[in-house]
C-alpha cells in the first residue's frame, strides 16, 4: 500500500465524519449520490422498458415492416393484391426472423343497439401467433385449417362495447369498394378475446381466417393484401425498411411501423432525450456536493496538510489523499443507490405495485429492463465524470501553506 492510500485509508477509519464541521455535509454528499444513482437506474430501466414493451406490443399487430400494393396505403383494407412484381428473394435477408401474408377490410359490427366500425385481419392457417398469444385473456385463437372458418378473436375492448362474449356469434357487414354493390355479410363465432393495452388497436382491430377477404374481394387462394415482416431485432427496422424501399418497384409500398405510427415512435423518441436529461442532472448535483464536502473535507484537515508538507509530502501526494477519500464517498453513494435502485426494480417486477394508465402510456404496469452492462457503464461513467470534477477544486491544497496552517492550530 503506498502512502496516499494509506493516508486517505486512515482518514475514512478514524471515526469518520463523527463529530466534525463536515460530517453532516458529507452524508449530505453520499446521499446525493445515492439519490442520483437511484433516479438514473430507474429512468434508464424504465425508459429501456417501455419502449421495448410498446414496441413489441406494435409490432406483434403489423411486424416491423409492412410490404403492400401501394393503393392500400390509404386505406384501411387491402384493396389490390400484392401482385408478382415484389422479389420475394429480397426476403431473404439474416435479420429478418420470418414474415406473414395478410390482408385487411374494414366492416360494421351491430349487436342490439350498438354497432362498432372495425377492420378485420385476415390470416393465413400458418400464421404465427407466438408475438400475441400473451395478449390472450381468455379463450384460444381461431382454428384457420382445413375449411373457411368463422372463429374469430376480439378485443376486450370491443367485447365490453358490444356486449359480445366467448362463444357468442355476431353479425359483422363488409361494404365493398363500389357504392352500388350490396355489402358482404358474415356471422363470425369469438374463440378468443385478447387485449394489448394499445387501445387505439385493440378498439379497431379483429381477427379470423384470410379467405374470407379472398372471397369477398374475388381473389384466388395465393393472392393477399400484405406481407408483415417481423425482425430479430428492432434496431434493424429502418436499414432493412430502407434497403427493401430502394430495391421494390414504385407500385409496391414499404413502410416501417416507425413510419406507419410516427405519433406512437416520435413519443418514445422523448424518453431517451429526457433520460440524458436526467443523469446530467444528477451528475452535476452529486458532482456539486462531492466538491463542497472536499472543499471542508481540506478546511477541516488544514492542520494535517500542514504537517504532510512539512515532512515532505508533495501538494500532488497531498491532492492524491483527498482524492482518494473523495472517491472512496463517491464509490459508497454508488454502492448503496445501485442496492437501492436494483431493489426497486426487482420488486415492481415481481409485484407491478407501480401502475400506469394503459390509455396514456399503453402499459398498465411500470416495466423496467435491467441489464447488467448498462448498470456497469452507467456507474463507471458517475464515478469518472464526479472524480473528474473534484480535480480542480482539489488544487486549493496547493494554497495552504505549511507554517501558517501549523500556527492556526
């Protein structure tokens, strides 16, 4: 052990901050480092966990990317099939994980006295229900094989509006692209009821067998609306959208669900703005603090700095002690908000005892995402950019001068 580390060891055991000027000050300092810790572990985990679960939730209805005629943009069902000028080669890329082929069409449901618009979803009998089989509150999902089916999964949404329940049958009506025609009716048979929290999708959208809409729109068994591609990773969404955009021909439309719900992604755009916001904060509080308890800290041991000096400590030997000393606070702040902070997020995610209004923020529990590696960086980063601050004010030791600090005492 070399003399500034046991010096600046010395000064932590000796009765620490007991009984002196700057004991309340320095628990002062810890405790804004503790608070600082604990704001940003929860704000990052926080902001990581809604996006990712907002994500997921969108994604699960559309997949990532969405491939159509470019006629149905503008409209809630597919009007035109997708024909055979998409390369479906073009599929064939390593980030994406698999893809759908859907189409949609929008009807009326009545039942009584109330009646709902809505859009029906149509899938095909392969279709992947691992993204939204979570969102299953009761029931199963429809049984799409062999025959044309009429099982059908709502949302809790609809089913409350409309009083339909599991295993109830319902009239829904498809109006057809030309006025003069008659609509399209079926009677549809609820096997499931789902509810994703997003409810600007869960009061719209429902879900049943594709050849429905075949039928309706007089298309063969091969032809569809859509093809929804689902991504290993999110973070891909807008190179492989960019890449599929420049290699289709202008009649076929690519859309990311980043461009498709702009509202819902520019929104989560501002967590990561306030996030940063945040942990500047309580850097510079916690950094503040650290500088006022070093700046009494070095007032308080004026006596003693005189005495190192007069036996030879260098001012660098001397700063280097109280550096240490500052580190040794900063580390225990870290130390007790991280235990803090993780405790926090194990418990809401064991419990959810922190809740949210689904119809704000689409969740109705807080989610949090903790990951190891990002708690690792994040206290690196506290510790680096709040010893960097106690650098300069530690210069004051250059100051004081032997005689004079030996001759106060």
């Amino acid at each position: 052990m070399n003399f500034e580390s046991y010096m600046a060891k010395r000064f932590i055991k000796s009765k620490p901050y007991k009984n002196t000027v700057s004991s309340p000050i320095i628990k002062i300092s810890i405790l804004s480092i503790v608070i600082g810790i604990v704001m940003m572990i929860i704000s990052i985990s926080s902001s990581v966990g809604l996006q990712k679960t907002i994500e997921s939730k969108v994604s699960s209805f559309f997949g990532h990317i969405s491939v159509s005629d470019f006629e149905n943009n503008s409209s809630f069902s597919s009007i035109n099939p997708l024909n055979n000028d998409f390369d479906y080669n073009l599929l064939s890329n390593n980030r994406i994980k698999y893809f759908e082929k859907v189409a949609y069409k929008s009807a009326l449901i009545i039942k009584g006295k109330s009646f709902e618009g809505v859009v029906f979803k149509g899938l095909s009998a392969d279709f992947n229900w691992k993204n939204f089989s979570n969102y299953i509150t009761t029931g199963r999902v429809p049984s799409l094989n062999n025959d044309v089916s009429n099982e059908v999964l709502i949302s809790e949404n609809l089913s409350k509006k409309l009083l339909i329940n599991l295993d109830d049958k319902f009239e829904a009506t498809f109006f057809k692209s030309s006025s003069a025609s008659n609509p399209n009716k079926r009677i549809f048979k609820v096997v499931g009821i789902y509810s994703s929290g997003l409810t600007e999708f869960d009061e719209v959208y429902f879900f049943g067998d594709i050849r429905h809409v075949q039928k309706m729109n007089k298309w063969t068994k091969d032809e569809f609306g859509n093809i929804e591609i689902f991504l290993k990773k999110y973070s891909y969404t807008n190179d492989v959208s960019d890449d599929l955009y420049n290699q289709t021909p202008p009649n076929i439309s690519v859309m990311s669900i980043n461009e498709k719900f702009p509202e819902i992604f520019n929104w989560m755009s501002l967590f990561d703005f306030n996030v940063l916001l945040i942990i500047i904060i309580m850097i510079l509080v916690g950094g503040i603090n650290m500088i006022t308890a070093l700046l009494v800290t070095v007032l308080e041991k004026t006596t003693v700095i005189g005495i190192l000096k007069t036996i030879g400590a260098s001012n660098k030997s001397i700063r280097s002690i109280f550096l240490i000393n500052g580190t040794y606070l900063i580390g225990l702040g870290l130390l007790i908000g991280n235990l803090i902070g993780t405790g926090i997020i194990f418990f809401q995610n064991l419990t959810g005892f922190i809740k949210l209004d689904p119809q704000t923020y689409y969740v109705s529990e807080f989610p949090f995402d903790y990951n190891f590696l990002s708690l690792v960086l994040l206290n690196l980063g506290v510790l680096f950019f709040c010893f960097l601050m106690l650098i300069i004010p530690s210069y004051i030791i250059t100051r004081i001068s032997p005689s004079n600090s030996i001759r106060t005492k």
